[in-house]
C-alpha cells in the first residue's frame, strides 16, 4: 500500500467512512432544528415588534437571539403535536392487536376508520375552500384544516387495513404517501408560522397594557428631543456652576429593546396610534440611568 493512502478493512469502503455517516445522521438533523427555530423565532420577533412599529431587521438581534425567542412560540404547537402523534399511535397499536387477533368487532368498528377518512376530507375541502376565499378563514385554519384533513384521510386508511389484519402501505400507494408527508410538512410549517406570528401580536399588545414590566430609564442628552406633548416629562438641567455637556433630560420612558449597540425606548404612554419609540446610541453621546419603581 502506497504512503499516505487510507487503510482498507477489505470491505473497499475507507474505515473513517462510518464516521461521516454518523457525523452527518447526528448534524443533520441539529442544523434543521436550529433553521427551524431561527426562523420560528424571526416570525415571533418581527410580530412582536411590529406592533410597535419597529421592524425586526432594524433592532440587528443575532441568530442566536432569535433561536432563544423562539421558545416560546413552539411550547403548545411542539406539545399539542406530541400529544395528538402519542394518542394516535395507541389507537394504531391497539388496531393492529384487534386485526392479529381476529376480533369480533362491534357492528360499527369497522366503520369508524372510514368515518375518519371522511372527516379528514370534509376539512380538506374546507381548508381548500378558506384559502381560495370562499369563506373567511383565520391566518392558522387553512393550514390546519388541510394538514389534518389529509392526515385523518391517511389514518382511517391505516387503521382500515390493520383491522383487517393486511399491511400497509401497499406498494401503488407510496408516492402519493410521499406526496401527502410533503404536504403536512408544508402545512405544519405553515400553521407554526403563523401560530408563532399571532403569539407575538399577543405579547406585544400584552407588553403595552403593561409597560411597567419593563425598566424605568432617564436620559440626559446635548440636545432637544422631540416628543407628542405629555408623552414624557422634559426638564432643563441647570447650567449654573461647573458647564456640562448635557442640557436636557428627559423622564417617562421604558427600555423596550437593547440591541447592537443601540436602546429602543418607549413612552410610560405610549398609544398603539401615534406612538414613538426612540432609538438612542448605547455610548456617551446620551447619558442614561435605570431606576426602579
């Protein structure tokens, strides 16, 4: 065997070739949760921001703070899924023992899986219909109606075969298999999204109606700001004895985001209509100071 050539264990595969098959299987699958939860994370932020007129892109939060604010936009969608999947998976098991078996089901029991088909496509229809506009249909029912529909229609094929004891899938059903998991990953996607969207909305207007979560700030600047009037309390700092550089202060406002060397601050009064957040240096072109209610 030349220099410098990997070995061969005979198989004609290099032995560290394993190692990238394993190292692939275990990266994989982190980078596309962490692609997942950048992006659920973005929907999340720029919904919540928005609402105050600030779009996400402007405040400059790294990849890693959108991922940690993602959290918790997936709590109840990732539960609520593992639930469903956990009761579903019972229901299939105990369809498989039954048609093993060879039970003797009740008069309906074979029935009920066919009635499940038929649900999932009565929702199919309807989610086909909210998106064409047919009926109004809310940013989350679409995706849902057409993701579950097609995953009941699936289902109740499922639990049809396994009580009658046949396996499934049957080979000139598996493209359309594929097609329906691409399908439902679409819509999961698509529902997530706009789940994670709305859950910003709420936090926001949560956040509005209660600023005094937020820190109370002071800032002393060089020159006037502008603000609509009563919106916050201005006071001209005295310029008797030593000269200071800053001349006006001005009290009333929370700190609602600090990001990239920069403070997005917001008026204890702040109004969903003609509200103004102010962006401020974090450097010592403004003097600033936290205090406690």
């Amino acid at each position: 065997m030349a220099e410098g050539e990997p070995d061969d264990d005979g198989s004609g595969r290099s032995p560290w070739g394993n190692w990238v098959v394993t190292l692939t299987t275990l990266v994989a699958p982190t980078t596309f949760i962490g692609a997942l939860l950048l992006y659920f994370g973005f929907a999340f932020t720029d919904a919540q921001y928005a609402y105050f007129g600030i779009d996400a892109a402007t405040l400059g939060f790294s990849p890693r703070d959108f991922a940690m604010r993602s959290a918790g936009a997936l709590y109840l969608p990732a539960g609520t899924a593992l639930t469903v999947a956990l009761a579903g998976v019972l229901v299939y098991y105990a369809a498989r023992t039954l048609g093993d078996r060879s039970t003797h089901l009740p008069p309906g029991g074979r029935l009920a899986p066919y009635a499940l088909s038929v649900c999932g496509l009565v929702m199919f229809v309807l989610g086909v219909l909210g998106g064409l506009g047919v009926w109004r249909a809310g940013a989350m029912d679409t995706p849902l109606l057409l993701g579950c529909g097609l995953v009941l229609v699936v289902y109740g094929r499922v639990l049809s075969f396994k009580l009658s004891g046949s396996a499934y899938p049957v080979a000139r059903e598996r493209l359309a298999l594929v097609l329906v998991a691409a399908l439902v990953v679409l819509c999961s996607f698509w529902a997530v999204h706009a789940y994670a969207k709305r859950h910003g909305t709420d936090e926001a207007r949560y956040l509005a109606r209660h600023l005094w979560l937020r820190p109370a700030v002071t800032v002393d600047t060089a020159e006037r700001l502008y603000f609509p009037p009563r919106q916050v309390r201005e006071t001209v700092l005295p310029v008797a004895g030593t000269p200071q550089r800053f001349r006006y202060r001005y009290e009333g406002l929370r700190l609602l985001a600090e990001a990239n060397g920069r403070m997005f601050l917001i008026p204890d009064d702040w109004a969903e209509k003609g509200g103004n957040v102010l962006v401020v240096p974090a450097n010592n072109a403004v003097r600033v100071a936290f205090r406690s209610d």
